[in-house]
C-alpha cells in the first residue's frame, strides 16, 4: 500500500513519518522510546527503511551480501547515491562506491559531476545536505566516507553535495538555507521555532542592504543558544534534529567567509550579480 505523505521536509524524521500514517500531523515525537523498532506505527515495534536501502535488496539478493560489503572500505561498505549540485557542469544524482572516490571525483570526473560552470574553482562545498558544516577545498581529496568525513567535523548526511565557486555569494547561499529550516521547523521546540526565524531575519538584512556589523555575532549568539558550543555533531536542544543543525550553515560561513560578510555590510548590499 502506498500513503500519501504531506511533502513536509520534517517528516523525513522517522517518528513524524509514523504520525503521518497514524492521520495525525507530522510532529516528530518526543523521546524516548527512542526506536520505532520499540516502538513504532499504532505502539507497535516497526522497521523505517528508506528507499536507497530498499533499492540496494535486488542486487544483494542476486550477489550476496559479501559482495555488496567488498565495496567501499572501513565501517563505509558498498555505494551510495550522492546527489551533486550548485556550480557544477553535470549536476545529478551518481552511485560511486563509498571511501574509494573522493569529493574531486565526484565533482571533475567527465563522466560524474565534469567539472566547475566555466571552468571555474571550488571556493567551498557542502559535503551532505544543508545540515552539514562546509568544507572548504583544501578537502577536496577527502575520502567519501563515513568516517572520514566525520573526522573533519561534518558528515555525509543526506549524500547531498552542494558546489560554491568564486562567484557564489556564500551570504545569499546561507539566507537561502536559512529561510529553508524556518519555513520547514514543525514549530514544538522553541529554540528551532523561534531561533529559525531570527536567524533567516537577520540574513536577509545581511543580504539585501540593512546587515550591520554586530549582526554577525548576534547571528553565531542565536546559533550558540540553539546548538550550545557550536560543535560538530550538535547538542540535541529539540525533539528532532532540525533544530541543531540550522547553526551549520551559518557558522561555516562567517568562520570561513567573515570579509565577505563584512562586505555587505561596508557595501550596504550584495556585491555579487
């Protein structure tokens, strides 16, 4: 049986998933139980799985499970869908196999992301999904692996892999994505609610002629109260992990990007087209 869901980004959170198919709204659920395997659809213990997992059965069905584990390496075996955009010439979504490609693969390979629009350079990606701190392209040669990634201090994530080059405003890119997770907070934790909104109003300042210099440790203020300590991975300060992760974006981009910032602020708007 398929279940229309209502396209709410939250309820890519397993337990408001399960809401969904109870009738109710797409509120993810407070914890514990902390599994559905506990304690899932109706009380009753029940198993989420994606669709990339589900994709994956077929060929380990016909191959064997060995097979599927010989690809990849460490505790990141097989492949995995990466889905590449932003400033790149074959944006898609690609399988490679996990820790034996890396970010420069993905994004010049001819025959997987082809290389920066007009032969441009990487000023910063985001390594999985804009929940992910960025990474700038001194990692380029990094691994595509779990691990790996992590020991960076961010993570493959959703396998979201989003391009800036040298003409992509990073304080445009960070309004979007904030504006995202305030539009998508289900709105039951008050520091993803209302810290979401503060945020996303004080970036369009920044972006569109009206940022002021304090507005940038205001901004990373919010973002401490929402993710105390501004480490990677976050505090838990809400029901699900919404909330932390709206600090990632913003805090990579004033760490990494802070003259450009200042910037818009000294140019009284956006310096980019």
């Amino acid at each position: 049986m398929v279940h229309p869901g209502a396209g709410a980004y939250i309820c890519g959170e397993e337990t408001a998933l399960i809401e969904g198919l109870e009738g109710k709204r797409g509120f993810p659920r407070i914890k514990p139980p902390f599994f559905p395997a506990v304690a899932g659809l109706y009380g009753e213990p029940t198993v989420v799985n994606n669709v990339e997992t589900m994709s994956n059965l077929p060929w380990i069905v016909l191959n064997g499970g060995a097979a599927f584990a010989a690809l990849g390496g460490g505790r990141s075996t097989g492949t995995r869908l990466f889905a590449l955009a932003g400033r790149v010439n074959r944006p898609g979504m690609y399988e490679i196999e996990m820790v034996k490609n890396t970010f420069r693969d993905l994004i010049f390979d001819p025959a997987l992301g082809g290389g920066v629009v007009n032969g441009g350079e990487v000023k910063a990606f985001i390594p999985g999904g804009v929940s992910a701190p960025w990474f700038g392209p001194d990692l380029l040669d990094l691994p595509m692996g779990q691990d790996e990634v992590a020991e960076k201090g961010s993570m493959l994530g959703s396998g979201s892999v989003v391009v800036f080059d040298q003409f992509t405003c990073v304080v445009r890119a960070t309004w979007r994505i904030t504006k995202f997770f305030s539009r998508e907070s289900c709105g039951q934790c008050t520091p993803c609610r209302e810290g979401s909104g503060w945020i996303e109003r004080a970036m369009y300042r920044l972006e569109h002629g009206g940022g002021r210099i304090e507005d940038l440790d205001m901004l990373l203020d919010l973002c401490d109260n929402i993710s105390p300590g501004l480490n990677w991975p976050p505090q838990q300060t809400t029901i699900c992990v919404l909330g932390p992760s709206i600090p990632s974006s913003v805090n990579s981009a004033i760490q990494m990007f802070k003259d450009e910032f200042l910037q818009h602020v000294h140019d009284g708007g956006c310096p980019f087209d």
